[in-house]
C-alpha cells in the first residue's frame, strides 16, 4: 500500500505539472505550489523508506498543508477563481486521503477525511463550481480513503494467515522432526542398550566379565546423554548433532567418553564439522595413547565464542620434551607457552586439574612425530579461524581445549 499511495500521488503531481505548465505558468503561486507538494512527498516517503512504513506525523502534516490549506492560497495568491483552474490542487486532496487510510487509525482517519471534505467543499464554493463537479470531486476524495483502508486491512490480514500458516507449518516440521528424532533414538536402543539387556537376562552373557562391564558403561553414558538432550529445552544445535558423532565413533571402537553440553552457541556447519573432526582426533589419541578407557568431553559457550574440551586421567606426558618442532608450535606464535594455555586466558576446566605445562603438542607427537594433532587439529581449527591448545604432565593426564572463534 506504500508503493500504491506513491503511485497515486505521483499521477496527481504529473496532472498538476501538465496543468501549471499550459495554463498557469505565468504565475508564481502555481510553481511555489506544485513545489510544496513535491516537496512534502519526497518527504512522506523518505521517512517511509526509512521506517519501512507511512510515519503518522509526516501524513498529517501532508494532509493540512497540501489537502487542506493549498486550495485556499491558490484562491487567494494563485488567481483560481474557476473549477478548472483550481482542480489540480484539489486532486492533491485525494491522494492526501488514500495516505491518510494507510497511515492513521479508524477514528484519526475519520477526522482527516471530514477535515478535507470541509475545507475542498468551501473551496468549490468560493469559485462557485457546478454541483455536480464538487459532488464528484467530494465522493472521490471520501471514496480514496474507503478504498485505501480496506485494501490495508485485507493486505494486513492476510499477511496474518499467511504468518499463522507458516508458523503451523514450522510446529508440524518440528513435531516430525521430534518423531524421527524418536525414532532415531529407538533405533540406537534398539541395537545397543536393549540388545545388551536382552542377552543379559537370557543368560546367553556373563555380566561379570571386563567386557561387558565396558559395554555397559558406554551404554550407560550413551543413556544418560540421551536424557540430558531430552531435558533440554532448546533443539540439539548443529555441533552437538556433530560431536555426538564423533562421541558415537569413538564408543564404536571401545573408548567410553562422557559428554556434557552447556548451551554450546549455533555456529556455522563448516565449523560445526571441523569442531567435530578435531574432537574424533583428541578422542583417537586418548584411546590409542593415554593409557585409560575414559574420556570426558565438555561443549559450552563463552560469550558467544564455541569452547570444546576433551579431558582423559591418563598416562599424560611432558610437554616440554617433544622436540623442536613441538616447541614451535603448530597452532600459531600466540598459542605457545602457559601464558597462552586455557588457564591464562580464562579458558574453561575439565572434570579434573591438571599440571604441566600448555602447548600445542601432544602424545600424538612423541607417538607418531605430531601428524595426528598437526592435520587433525591444529589445521582443522586454524582453517576455520580458531585455536587449539594442550595441557598435559606426567600421570595427570591430557587436556585438550578448542576454542571458535580463537
């Protein structure tokens, strides 16, 4: 309805220029006029545009100077004293009307309307036109705004059935995504926990065996993440989707790892993703190196910034003797040294403290010369813009922190 009312205005602008141009160009008034109207357009839809709607004050001021007040300067400075010479102010008055309607309120709107009719009826009278013309022009000028309004409140109350199908078309969405999510989740149960259970209470398995104590204890973290995803109130966010993978995988080849989610931010996929991969390769090491089947992963957030912890109570190591190459660092000059470790800068604890030093190797790299921690890591988040960093002793386990942005 904006863009409709500033077509109308436009055609009632061009009809005024056609007419000052032929028949009144030797006079001033006419030109100050046609400039005043121009002008209190330009300004209608500047605050238009930049409101993003017809702004009330600016209509009404519309309405008074250029509907109201302009037929009596051009019979008074203007020398209109024929319908024909003052009917192209007049017309302004329409489209004065339509904004009005797309601007105000019923009650408003209805003063504005008999404010104009008012004002152009006593115009037509002071130049004694016909009847019939200030019938005409009266009905138009009434009919603007009946037309104008109810066009905005149809626009506006289907903009409303529109708005109320999306949203139950979003809740429709969301329930099936909670069915498949449901389903999903039956599925996993389904192939892990209700299988081991099943052949426990057969007899088919010793339950007192280290292996299925294992397993039991995957299960266990596996159903107890399950129920803190459940007691969430916000829907699982992209990077918990993903490092529940990660976690998945490496239960899969018989790490136990108990994760924990703290309102970690929404990031984008590709970080989400290599949030993901650099957490499967911290998770790697701690099966393959530390020396210990347990692993504790912490997501949170702070401050907007993505913060992933993976913790192990293993063998550990010292930072300090991994060569050169380790030394330097893999993540970055900044990254090297305590005064950049997780502790300095505020970073987030594990389930347990650990001492040593903070670097940015790892057993990765007394283990295999550092490719694990160097591609899979240091890379990985550096490609994305983030951080990495190692905290590690020996006999107090590794602590691995990733941070996005870094």
């Amino acid at each position: 309805m904006v863009i409709a009312t500033a077509l109308y205005r436009g055609s009632h602008l061009v009809a005024g220029g056609v007419v000052v141009a032929q028949h009144q160009r030797d006079r001033l008034f006419p030109w100050l006029a046609l400039s005043a109207a121009m002008a209190s357009t330009a300004l209608i839809w500047f605050m238009a545009a930049r409101h993003r709607r017809l702004v009330p004050w600016v209509v009404g001021l519309d309405v008074l100077v250029i509907g109201c007040l302009l037929p009596f300067g051009a019979y008074a400075w203007g020398g209109a004293r024929t319908q024909e010479s003052v009917a192209w102010v007049m017309l302004l008055g329409g489209s004065a009307s339509a904004m009005a309607a797309v601007a105000f309120g019923a009650r408003l709107l209805a003063v504005a309307v008999a404010l104009l009719v008012a004002t152009h009826l006593a115009g037509y009278l002071m130049v004694e036109a016909d009847a019939a013309v200030t019938g005409a022009h009266l009905n138009a000028l009434v009919f603007s705004a009946v037309v104008s309004w109810v066009l905005t409140w149809y626009l506006c109350r289907q903009g409303e059935q529109v708005d109320s199908a999306n949203r139950r078309a979003l809740a429709a969405e969301a329930q099936r995504a909670r069915f498949a999510e449901r389903v999903a989740h039956h599925n996993a149960l389904h192939d892990t926990v209700l299988a081991t259970l099943t052949a426990i209470a057969r007899g088919g398995v010793d339950a007192n065996t280290s292996m299925m104590r294992e397993r039991c204890a995957r299960e266990a973290a596996y159903l107890r993440r399950l129920v803190e995803q459940a007691d969430d109130r916000e829907p699982a966010s992209e990077v918990r989707a993903a490092l529940e993978e990660s976690v998945r995988a490496a239960e899969a080849l018989g790490l136990r790892v108990t994760a924990r989610y703290h309102e970690p931010p929404a990031v984008p996929g590709e970080i989400a993703l290599a949030m993901a991969r650099a957490t499967t390769e911290a998770l790697n090491n701690v099966r393959c190196h530390a020396g210990t089947g347990h692993a504790f992963l912490t997501a949170a957030g702070d401050s907007g910034r993505l913060i992933v912890t993976v913790v192990d109570r293993g063998r550990g190591f010292d930072t300090g003797s991994a060569g050169p190459e380790g030394a330097g660092g893999a993540a970055g000059p900044g990254d090297v040294g305590g005064a950049a470790g997780p502790r300095a800068s505020g970073g987030s604890e594990g389930p347990s403290a650990l001492g040593g030093s903070e670097s940015p190797v790892g057993p990765d790299r007394q283990a295999t010369g550092g490719i694990g921690l160097d591609r899979s890591v240091y890379a990985r988040m550096r490609g994305v813009g983030g951080r990495a960093f190692v905290d590690s002793a020996p006999g107090e386990g590794v602590r691995v922190e990733l941070r996005w942005p870094g």
